[in-house]
C-alpha cells in the first residue's frame, strides 16, 4: 500500500514538472514567433518603400502603413532614389538578422517543448504562423525580383500569341502589356524553363489576366499551394521514414518558417518552390516503395523516377538527383542478387538502362511539341545564348570579374576570370559529391542517403556556379528535413549548418538587384561593397561548413543508417544482405 501511495506521488510530481517544463518553453516560442512576424512586417513596410507599386486593396494598404515610421534615407546626402535603395538595403539586412535570429530561437524551443509537449498543438502552431506570413506576403503591393513577370510573358507568348517561348523573345510582341515590366536585358531572351513549367505558366498568365497585381497575386498563390504541399509531403515522407514526431516537427518547421523559402516563394513567386514539390514528391514515393518492399522493382522505382524527371522539366537544376537514385536502386540491387560474395551486375544494369531511357522518352515527350520544326543548332542555340550560360553575379566568378574592374588582376590570377574554367569547376563540384556519396549509397542505398547526397551535389554546385541567385537556397532547404535523424554524424550536422547559414547570406545577392543596377556600371565604392558582399554570400556559409566539419566532436557517435534508411520489407536474408 505504501509503495502504491509512493508510486502516485512519483507519478504527479513528474507530471507536473512535465507540465512545468511545458509552460517554460512555451512562452518563449511564442515571443520568438511574435518577432518573427513583426520583423516581417517591418521587412515588408521596407520593401515597399524600395519596389512597392500602387493598389487600391485596403488591406495591402495597411501592411505597408505598420512600417511608415521606417526612414527612407539615411545617407545624409541629397534624397535620390539611389540613396533611397542604399537606406533600405541596409534595413532590410537589420529586419533579416532579427528574423533569423527569431526563427532559430522558435526552432529550438519548439524542439525543446516537444519533448513533452502535445505535438498536434505544434504541429497547428506551425500552420498557424505560415498562414499569418503568407497572408502579409500575398498582399504585400512590392515584389523585389521581374520572374514572375518574365514566367507571365513567356507564358502569354505560348497561350495568347501561339508562339514558341523557346525561339520566341519577348521583344516581339513590345505592345503585350507585361513587356513594360520586364528587365531590358530579358526582353530578347528566350525561355530558359523547362516544358512542365512553360505549360504551367501560361495556365497562370491567363489567370492572372494584363493587371500587375493581378498576375503577381496568381503566381503568388500558386507558390503558396506549392509550399503547403512541401509541407505536406515532408511530413508524410518524414513518417514513412519512421521519423518521431520530435524530428517530423523540427523538421517541418525548419522548412515551413525559413524566412528565405516564405519570401522567394509566397512573396516573389519563384517556380524553384514548384520543382521542390516534385523532388519532394519522389522521395516520397521512394520512402513509400522501401516501406512496402517494392523499392527494387520496376513499379517501385518508376514513381519516383517520374516525380524526378518532373523536376528536371520544370528547371534543370534538378538533374543531379536522377543519378542519385538511378544509383540508389543499382547497388540496392547488386547487393539482393549477390550470392556467395559474388557481384551479380546484370538485373541492376537492367534496371539503370531502363530509367534512363524512361526520363529520355519522358523528356522527348514533353519538349517534343516545341522541337518539331527546328535545327537541332537552333535547339542547342536556344540553351547556350542564355545570360546564365554566358555572364556571372552573386558568385566567386564575378568577384574575380569586378576586382578586375577596380584593381587590375595580376597576370597569375587571369584564370580565374575564365568563364571555362568555372563552367568545368562547376560541373566537378556538382558531380564530386554524388561520386563519393556512392560510398554511403552502397552501405545504405535508401530515401535518406539519396537525400544527403542531392543535397551535398546541389550545395557543390551553389558554392561554385558562375550565376547565384538567393531563390536557389529552396533547393537545399526543401531537403533538409529529410536528412534529419535520431542519430546524426558530422555529414548530416555539416549539411545542416551549412544550409541554414547559406539562407541567410544568400540575402545579400539583393545588393546587385537593389543598388547596384542603379549604377550604370558598377564604380568605387558601390564596386567595393558589391566584392565583399559576394564574398560574404560565400564565405560564411563555406566557413560554417568547415569549422562544423573540424568541431565536430571525435567521441560523437559514427553516422548510421537506421533500419529504416533501407530497402525493407525484404526476405530476411535479402535485408540482411542490404544492411
């Protein structure tokens, strides 16, 4: 009887510090989300000043009325809109560090509470504050970036025109009502997406209609269902994983309230949300095959490889993850069929030559319609005269390039402005990382090792390409939560680190498209301040990389793959061979 009198007092007090710890954590979590939300709207009122454009929409109206205390010139000089640009680059920097700093501290006491907290609160918790931001974003009457006017002309081009977007400029129609919005420079460029998205994007622009808000709003929303689906399909793919909860939310939230992915995607309607859907897609689909045992065979792996393929059709960037998984399903396969030691090759050759030829009959399909009638040198024109293929910003090239403006290179140094040169780094750090992930894809071909390695080739390419925008960073975001695990090594922590502080740097790209466009050609000290801002891009995400990568402590425990990182559902002895 006394022991039952004891085990009741244990068993409340121990509730009660639980409820206690509860209410200590939750507290703070919600201050830190009140920032984040008020940075927000300051960071808004700062934009509009900057890019803003003219509404009658009452409530869009009072979201850029909560900052009108926001100074819009602090350079002391005459009021010019350079000056103008200069104030609100800086304030906008000054809103970010607090919004960051707000989204780390929310994560951490999230993950705390969650402990011992209800995880279906936290779970509303974290669709809660996407609602509150995507609303502001949505009304916001400012965009900071032309894409989504260039996504409408491409777009109007194909439904209203019934021109070919991929030979088509928009310069050939100058009275179309979206021309007007366009940069000069991409007015006679052709379109540098891929065939799901040009399909898309017209579908959008006829929505959209010939208004500024109008159009702006419908790429809006269409980005914000696309975000809501990330959401979505990482919870789902996180539990197939057999994530617990714990993780599934930290996760969740780390995509779902990331201040660069809320504002590349709800406010300047980047389609780079909508091949992250795909991807994620297709590791959903991976997750889902491996739990069922069907990841080895044709209609298991065929679901991913579509999703993928989907993504590379909306935006080549996406390419590195089908070797990844091309490579996933040949050793998961060569590692079942071996037998006495022996590497059977054959079944797994099969499988390799059937997705390739699966994404090339996909991908012929959909280009195939917009090729009919041209030379194979005009198609190969069309992808090589793009800006991208041929100029550099925001990237290790261009501060080559702009020093070189400044201060003459030395004669040694001449290389390092080649355009080749960087085009072929670019290639190898892309496909170094796949290469040497084929060492952890052999010990554990599964949905998380085929994450990890995407997003350490997509982090390689980032680091070293010639053309950087801040929008990229939703690649390596949207990937992350599938990295995370109840046992992580130094590769999952390095890649963690390194993404997150890359989301926050990638900011300073804005710098070129705020103030230094302003100057006709790039002079002392705009020129200087455009160096080391595109050093910082850099620089402190790749120092983040190796000081995590160096720190890491040695007694931590080795990087594992748990059970569930696997082909499961196998025969024993096919699982155990896998394992």
């Amino acid at each position: 009887m006394l022991e039952n009198v004891v085990k009741k007092v244990d068993s409340s007090l121990s509730n009660k510090n639980a409820s206690d710890q509860q209410q200590n954590f939750i507290w703070p979590m919600l201050i830190s989300a009140a920032i984040f939300v008020v940075s927000i709207l300051f960071f808004d009122a700062v934009l509009h000043n900057i890019s803003g454009f003219k509404t009658s929409v009452w409530i869009s109206n009072k979201i850029t009325w909560f900052g009108r205390w926001i100074p819009t010139d602090l350079t002391g000089g005459a009021h010019t809109r350079l000056a103008m640009h200069k104030t609100g680059f800086i304030e906008m920097v000054i809103f970010l560090v607090v919004m960051f700093a707000a989204y780390l501290a929310c994560a951490w006491f999230l993950y705390r509470r969650a402990k011992s907290g209800s995880q279906t609160f936290l779970f509303w918790f974290i669709w809660a504050g996407v609602l509150v931001v995507s609303v502001i974003y949505l009304l916001t009457p400012a965009i900071m970036t032309t894409d989504v006017y260039s996504y409408s002309s491409y777009g109007r081009i194909l439904a209203i025109y019934h021109a070919n977007p991929y030979f088509v400029p928009p310069k050939a129609f100058p009275h179309d009502v979206v021309y007007q919005w366009l940069q000069p420079e991409w007015r006679k460029v052709v379109s540098i997406y891929g065939p799901i998205w040009t399909i898309v994007g017209a579908l959008l622009a006829l929505i959209g209609g010939s208004s500024q808000l109008g159009l702006v709003l419908v790429f809006r929303c269409f980005a914000l269902l696309c975000h809501v689906m990330n959401i979505i399909l990482i919870v789902a793919t996180m539990r197939a994983m057999k994530r617990s909860p714990r993780l599934i939310l930290l996760g969740t939230f780390l995509y779902a309230w990331n201040p660069l992915v809320l504002m590349e995607t709800v406010f300047n309607g980047h389609n780079d949300i909508f091949m992250v859907t795909f991807l994620l897609l297709g590791f959903y689909f991976c997750a889902r095959a491996q739990q069922k045992g069907t990841f080895l065979q044709w209609h298991g792996y065929l679901l991913p490889l579509v999703s993928f393929t989907a993504a590379v059709l909306v935006k080549f960037s996406a390419a590195p993850v089908l070797p990844v998984l091309v490579l996933a399903v040949a050793f998961a396969t060569i590692q079942v069929d071996s037998k006495n030691g022996k590497l059977v090759w054959r079944r797994a050759l099969s499988s390799a030559v059937l997705m390739t030829v699966t994404f090339v009959l996909i991908a012929l399909v959909c280009y195939g319609p917009f090729w009919i009638g041209h030379s194979l040198r005009d198609i190969i024109r069309g992808f090589t005269s793009l800006p991208a293929s041929s100029d550099s910003i925001s990237s290790v090239l261009s501060i080559f390039k702009n020093y070189n403006l400044y201060h003459a290179l030395p004669s040694a140094l001449n290389i390092f402005k080649s355009r080749l040169l960087w085009n072929i780094v670019n290639m190898v750090a892309m496909l170094a990382p796949i290469l040497i992930g084929c060492i952890y894809l052999w010990r554990a071909p599964g949905t998380r090792t085929m994450a990890l390695v995407t997003l350490a080739s997509f982090s390689g390419f980032l680091i070293t390409t010639p053309w950087f925008f801040s929008w990229y960073l939703v690649w390596l975001i949207g990937l992350l939560p599938l990295c995370i695990a109840a046992r992580m090594g130094r590769l999952s922590y390095t890649l963690l680190a390194f993404s997150l502080a890359f989301s926050a740097t990638a900011f300073f790209s804005y710098y070129t498209t705020m103030v230094g466009w302003m100057l006709l050609l790039l002079k002392p000290p705009a020129l200087t301040w455009n160096i080391w801002l595109s050093i910082g891009i850099l620089g402190i995400p790749i120092a983040v990389l190796v000081i995590t990568w160096l720190l890491w402590p040695r007694f931590a425990r080795p990087e594992t793959i748990s059970i569930q990182d696997t082909p499961l559902d196998l025969p024993a002895a096919d699982s155990a061979l896998v394992k």
